[in-house]
C-alpha cells in the first residue's frame, strides 16, 4: 500500500477543503508515492513521537495539529519544529495533519467534543460561508435522469439531512449549429425549437471539478450548456463549534466538575457562576474565544473551550457561563477517533495510537 492510499481514506474522512483559509493541513513531510509500512497517530508530531514512529516502524505520521505551521526559512534544528522536521526527513516519514479540516467536519473534533459529554440534538455553532455553489444545466428528457444521477454521485445535491435534491422544470431551448456543429438533434444550419428540462443542484465547491466531469461525461451534447452560482447560503453540517443540549439540567458546579472528570482536565478556568441549571452548551475545542458571541447568540447557558485570556471572562457580562478547560483536554479523544476510522477503512494493516502524552501545560 502506498502512502497516498491512506491520505485518500483520510481526505474522506477530514476533506483538506474544510480546513480555514489560515491552516497548514494536509501532506507536510514525506512522499506519498513511498510504500507505507505503518501509521501513528498522534495529537503533535514532536521528535519524541518521531522516535516512536521509527520504534514501531510507522513512516505516515498523523498529527492533529501541523507541525509545520508558518514558514521555515531554515532547518537547522535549533527548535522543536525543526529538530521534529529534520529527524522526519532523515529517516523517510512523511507527516500528515488534519487540524481545522476535522475541526469544520460534522463529526469531527466538535462532535466528538459533544459525544464525550453526551450531549444531544447537537448542530454547528458557526456555519461555513460561501461554501455552496449551484450548477444548472439543461437537457433533452430523455437524458435528464442519467445526468442527475451522475451529479448525485459526484457528491451534488446534498442538503442537511437530505441526499439527491434537485429542481428540475420543463422549458423550450433553441439552437442552430454552425459548418463545424455536429449536433445531437437536427441538422447543421437548421433552427432547432425542443423541450428541454432545466437541471439545477447545489454542491460544496471543492467538488466542481468531479462534477463537471460527470456532467460532460453522462450529457448528450455537443455542447453542454451549463451555469455556476456562488451562493450566499451558510453549509449548516461545516463550520466551527457546536452546540447541544444535556439529556438532564445541571447546576453550574457539577456541570464543571462532569466536565472535569469526563475530559480529564486537571483544572477548570471559569466566569461567575449565575446560579442557574445549565442545558445548552457551546462547544469549541482548541482556542475559541472568538466564538464567544456567537455562544451567547446561539443561546447557550455554557460556552467551553481554551486559551483564554483575562479580559474574555469579561466579555460574557453575565450571559452565560465560560470555561476554559485546556487545549490539549478539549481535542484529547480526536487521535483515538482517527485511529478508529483508519482501522475501519484500512483492514489488516498496522494503525497504532502514539503513547506519547504531547500536552505542553502542566498543573501543580
């Protein structure tokens, strides 16, 4: 098996076109033409998991976060990016991050947030923007159905919960072909007046390609008339956070103290209590103090997440609860959930958790 048969099943699973415009995700050490020996997954790719990599014979490590994240303009070794990069390199294993591509993903980082807490009827905090484009397109009834199917399986017209939506309507198109035409339907240089049927399904942009390709290869035309719309809808299963609701209402202190236990935090960093049960709660792992806002507006009772600083515990002004129970805690079962979808897809092929604990904060 080649490396970049793993690096297909893990595109499947965290989509690289999910990921923030700001992110380092994907392929950043390695050839992904090597034959792949093993895979370790890890939270960070620091030299230590390198060495645990070269112990357990894995070249394909999968880190959560990117080692690589801005620029080098030197690898000299002088800090742990660079030592992690060199000794990478030195012994031939490539290093793969997922980072914000599983983060946005509907049953990524957020949702398994989610899942550890039990939490319920749970959707994106925020949504991804500009992330869904509309592509029409017109056909002869009689080739109608075998272009939409060809679009749905290029992964067009999926909508929340629904699969194959389209909107289709009956029209009359016109065309008349030229000397170098050679037309499906009449003659060249004659006016041709039919029934056409208007096609139109959305798609998640990253998929234009494989969808023109679909179209162009099921479409009966000479010419395939076709439009593409950018549009303005929010992808409501893409974005970053989540909220969900407790099966049963809590009190403010043992709801952190059920936080505490169930994410293995050492410590809890948190506004005043309001002295109110809390059942909906926001959701963000890694730093999500930007998402505060968007907490209250969402109407959470509690907002959880990390990193930050003194003057965010203000902004809150009493509506709802902040907590900030670590960075490393908040994304700590991610790795175990990508050794298990790479166990699922990958059968009789060695996919090890790293045993390394690569959390930089301690606690007295």
């Amino acid at each position: 098996m080649k490396i970049k048969e793993i690096l297909s099943v893990l595109e499947e699973m965290a989509p690289l076109a999910y990921a923030e415009d700001f992110d380092n995700v994907g392929l950043l050490v390695g050839d992904k033409n090597t034959d792949a020996t093993g895979v370790l997954v890890c939270h960070d790719a620091l030299e230590n998991v390198i060495d645990e990599a070269i112990a357990k014979k894995c070249n394909l490590v999968v880190c959560f976060h990117p080692i690589l994240f801005s620029g080098l303009k030197k690898i000299t070794g002088k800090n742990y990016v660079e030592r992690a990069v060199v000794k990478a390199i030195k012994n031939d294993i490539a290093i793969y991050a997922v980072h914000t591509a599983l983060d946005n993903h509907q049953y990524g980082v957020n949702k398994i947030f989610c899942d550890a807490l039990g939490l319920i009827n749970t959707k994106v905090l925020i949504p991804k923007q500009n992330f869904i484009r509309k592509l029409v397109t017109f056909t002869i009834p009689e080739n109608a159905g075998k272009v939409r199917n060809a679009l749905f399986n290029a992964g067009a017209g999926n909508i929340g919960n629904y699969e194959d939506c389209s909107f289709n309507s009956k029209g009359i198109g016109t065309f008349m072909g030229n000397e170098n035409s050679n037309p499906q339907l009449g003659k060249k240089f004659e006016f041709v007046e039919g029934e056409e049927i208007k096609i139109e399904v959305t798609f998640e942009k990253h998929l234009e390609n494989k969808i023109l390709k679909a179209l162009f290869e099921n479409h009966v035309y000479e010419e395939v008339a076709y439009e593409i719309y950018e549009l303005k809808n929010e992808h409501q299963n893409i974005g970053m956070g989540m909220i969900g609701e407790l099966q049963n209402p809590m009190n403010e202190r043992d709801f952190l103290l059920f936080v505490k236990e169930k994410m293995m935090a050492d410590g809890i960093r948190h506004s005043n209590f309001l002295g109110k049960e809390v059942k909906k709660i926001a959701v963000l792992g890694g730093a999500g103090s930007f998402a505060i806002n968007n907490a209250i507006q969402a109407g959470a009772d509690v907002y959880l997440t990390a990193d930050l600083k003194y003057h965010e515990f203000y902004q809150v002004e009493n509506q709802l609860l902040l907590a900030d129970i670590g960075h490393f805690e908040s994304e700590r079962y991610t790795k175990n959930y990508i050794v298990e979808y790479l166990r699922k897809k990958i059968l009789n092929f060695a996919v090890i958790l790293s045993e390394e604990n690569s959390n930089p904060v301690k606690y007295l």
